[in-house]
C-alpha cells in the first residue's frame, strides 16, 4: 500500500480526469492500494463545479468503471478523500488560499500536482504554484501528451515545467507504458533464456506493432484535427513500443538505465526524410463504411470540414541501424476506425534453414510470438508440432497460450492506476524522460515536415477495414503481410 499522499488535480472536471484518474483512484481505493489518509483536491474552474463534484465523479464512477466495480459502500468511503477547490490557474490570486489550507505545511507528505490541463496553461500553472509557495522538496508533477507539436514546442513546454521542478520531479505519462502487457514485455524479455537468445537480426524476420481502433472523433475534433494519427499515437506509444521491445537489456530495472536503453533505439532509427517518407510511410484518412452492423460517417464529415488533410492512419516500414537489428523491417500501423479494436505485437521469426520433411508433411511455417496489450491481454507462441493423429508425418501450427486475463481472477489491470501510484511511490521507471520525447520528435518532425511540404493527402480506406490497400502493399513489397486478429 501507497503511503498517504495529497493529489491536485488540475482539469479535475475534464474528460481525462473523469473518464480515466477517478476511476483508477477508485479502483486503487477498493484494491486496498491506498492509505486511507490519502486525499484527491480535483481542481474546477467555478464554485457550482466544485459544489456538486462529488455528484459529478459518482456519475463518473458508474459511467466509467466495469461492471460490479462500483458499490455504494465503497463510493462512501472514497468520497471522503474527495475535496473539489474552485480556482483560476491562470491567476496568482486569493482562490488560491483554500487550496493552501486544505494541503497545509507538512512538507514531508508526497505532494503531486497532475495537470490534466492543456500544455498551453502548464506554464502559468506551475509559476502559480510556485508564487503561492505549494512547490515543496516532496512535490512532484504529472504530466500527459500532447507535450508540444513538434521538437521545438515540445522543448519550450519542457524548459517551462523545469523552471519549478527538477527532471526527477517531472513525471511524463504515456499510458502505454502502464499496461500490465507491457511490463510483462520487459519480463518476459529479461527473465527468459529462451528469449534472449533468439531475440535479434539472425532469428527474427520482422516485428510489427499495430494499435487499431474502432473509435472516431469522440468529441475531440478540434484536437484531433490539428494533431494526427502521427502526433497522437506514433510519436509516444508506438516508438515507446518499439523501444521495449527493441532495447538492450538494461543493467538493471532503474528508471535511468531504461531510459538510456531507450534512447539508443529511438537515436538507432533509421531517419526517414524526403521521397523515403513516400516510400516507407502509408498516411490514411477513413471515409464512412460499416462497423459491425453500424454505418458509421467519414472523418470529413464527423469533423464538419471539407478540406481537412489530417491523418487517422499511418503505416510506417522502419529500420534500426545497430548491430542486433540490421536488416529487419520494423511495420508499425495505427488508425482509428479500423475493423477491430486491437493492440498487438507480432514478432515473425525466419524459417527453419532447412526443410528435412517431404512436401507431403506440408508447409514448415516460421514461428510466431504474439503479445496482446488489449482488448485482452494474451501472449501466443506458435510453434509447428506434428498433427497428433495422423499416421503420416503432417506438420501445424499450434499455439502455446497464455492468456493473462484468464489465468488471474482478480485481474484488473488499469495503466493509469498503476502509473499514479508509482508517481506517489515515486517510481519513474514507467515515465518518459526529457530526452526520450526529444529523441522521438527528432525521428518524426522530418516525417510530417514532408507531408506539409509536399501536400500530401492521405490515402483514403473504408471505416470498418485495415486501412488503405497501400499499407498492404507496403508489407507485399517485402514479402509480407499484416497479421490482422
Ligand atoms: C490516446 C490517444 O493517447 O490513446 C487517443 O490520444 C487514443 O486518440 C488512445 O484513442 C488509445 O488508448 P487505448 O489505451 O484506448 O488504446
């Protein structure tokens, strides 16, 4: 259990907080995660908001939460940490005085301030914390992307929090990172004989990562709009995916030594600028098709605007110049309103060097390590066994599973749980440092660069599909194709 610590939460009535941080608060609440002196101050903008806030994170709670999670006993009890302040951030004025009661002097109690805000208002945010004197030697901020829009945002967005809290204090979040698959990534990698010997150039044929969605907009237009298939998804989680699962092994598990392996990768990644974006990169945009059995509007029209060029799908074959991976293609794709809503990483090692069976036993199919992030959370070796009750010798593909959501009752894995308690723990082995978002905005501002300076226009697929017939053919020209669940 967490020692007790105090939590801002700054946008304490945005959709971040209630869709996601009170539920996982809750949750680490019914675990027995949290001490019961712990307290949350969700921060509003007008007193009505705070007045009727405990109202608002109920709905929130019963709204969001799995079924048989919420009770009413439960909700009692938490609620009592709950205490909403209604202030201005922008503003160093009196409204802050209730929130410098309520946190009080003891400056050995863990302080966090999360700032479920828009980047654009970390800066004022911070320096009123700062002026109001709530900074102490046991506070720490929490922070979430969008971190900027290119490098050099993302820099001035940095160098303004490190104005009030030192890199130590700063905790990035990329939710990725806190799904319980991919830690088990990291131990399954590091902890298997099996794995570390075959994980390279001389083993492995190719890696893909592919995070497919069903969703569209969902209300976030104007965001979406303006950020991208690129910026939303390829920039943190699926580099961060890449990363774990490309890295040399650490010296060990500290925060420090993960993130120096990490960067190596993201500095490794073959650069793609000019006519490679063209060859290398699939851009898409969805127009209206059937999900299931529903018909569902194009990105043009759910957005209300004719012109738009954003990306809601990207396809990309990247390499890693280091002397594990030459050669391999690394395909990772990501897109909204996809066929199925999966989150998965293919790893497609090379054939046996040679077949010592007749054609008659058929094909000798290379094996395959399949780890689900989600919508469950499994991990799936396919290995070639001989087909058991055959007289002759006929070779399949059979399947060595592990599906982690069925072997644990009590599996209730939740990324932004897990991640708040290891910032109140301070743990920022799961966190991103300064450097790692640098890294990867170096690797992905020449990308969209390309695209503004060229026009691009993302090629178009049906809602409801696996993107445009390009990204197949991106994997055809390599002779492979997409493992679609
Ligand atoms: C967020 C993106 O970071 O991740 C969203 O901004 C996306 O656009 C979401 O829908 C996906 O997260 P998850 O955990 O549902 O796969």
């Amino acid at each position: 259990m967490a020692n007790a610590f105090d939590m801002v939460l700054f946008g304490g009535g945005g959709d971040l907080s209630l869709r996601k941080l009170i539920p996982a608060l809750y949750r680490a609440f019914i675990e027995g995660g949290l001490n019961s002196d712990t307290r949350f101050f969700p921060v509003v903008r007008r007193q009505e908001e705070a007045d009727s806030y405990t109202k608002t994170a109920q709905h929130a709670l019963k709204t969001h939460l799995r079924d048989g999670e919420y009770n009413e006993k439960s909700w009692k009890e938490f609620s009592t940490m709950l205490r909403a302040v209604a202030l201005d951030i922008s503003k160093p004025d009196d409204q802050w005085n209730l929130l410098i009661d309520l946190l009080g002097d003891d400056t050995s109690r863990t302080r966090l301030f999360y700032l479920a805000i828009p980047p654009a208002v970390f800066g004022p945010c911070c320096e009123n914390l700062s002026i109001k004197g709530l900074i102490h030697e046991n506070s720490r901020v929490v922070v979430e992307k969008p971190l900027g829009y290119n490098a050099k945002t993302s820099d001035e967005i940095n160098s303004k929090i490190a104005e009030y809290f030192p890199e130590e204090s700063i905790f990035r979040i990329d939710h990725y990172l806190g799904k319980e698959t991919v830690q088990n990534l990291l131990a399954l990698r590091f902890s298997n004989v099996l794995f570390e010997r075959l994980w390279d150039a001389k083993t492995i044929d190719h890696i893909q990562i592919s995070i497919s969605e069903t969703v569209g907009l969902e209300g976030r237009a104007g965001f979406y709009d303006d950020t991208g298939a690129m910026r939303d998804m390829v920039q943190n989680h699926l580099l961060q995916l890449l990363c774990l699962i490309t890295m040399e092994s650490p010296n060990s598990m500290s925060a420090r030594n993960i993130r120096s392996e990490k960067i190596k990768v993201l500095e490794a990644l073959r650069p793609l600028v000019g006519k490679d974006v063209d060859k290398n990169i699939v851009r898409g945009q969805y127009v209206a098709g059937g999900l299931g059995k529903e018909l569902v509007p194009g990105y043009l029209e759910e957005l209300k605007a004719p012109n738009s060029t954003t990306e809601t799908f990207v396809a990309i074959r990247a390499h890693i110049d280091n002397w594990r991976w030459t050669g391999v293609p690394f395909y990772l794709r990501t897109g909204k309103r996809m066929e199925k809503r999966c989150a998965e990483i293919v790893i497609q090692y090379q054939k046996v060097s040679h077949s010592v069976y007749q054609p008659e036993a058929g094909d000798v199919l290379p094996n395959r390590l399949v780890i689900r992030l989600q919508p469950e959370e499994s991990i799936k070796l396919v290995l070639m066994a001989k087909k058991m009750d055959s007289l002759t010798m006929e070779l399949q593909p059979v399947e060595l599973n592990l599906t982690l959501s069925d072997t644990y009752d009590s599996f209730k894995s939740d990324a932004y749980k897990r991640l708040m308690l290891d910032a109140a723990a301070n743990n920022s082995a799961l966190f991103i440092h300064r450097e790692e978002v640098a890294a990867a905005w170096a690797w992905v501002d020449p990308i969209i660069d390309h695209w503004r300076d060229t026009n691009n226009l993302p090629q178009l697929y049906r809602a409801g599909t696996w993107g445009p017939q390009a990204s197949n053919q991106l994997l055809a020209e390599n002779g492979h194709h997409w493992f679609n669940p």
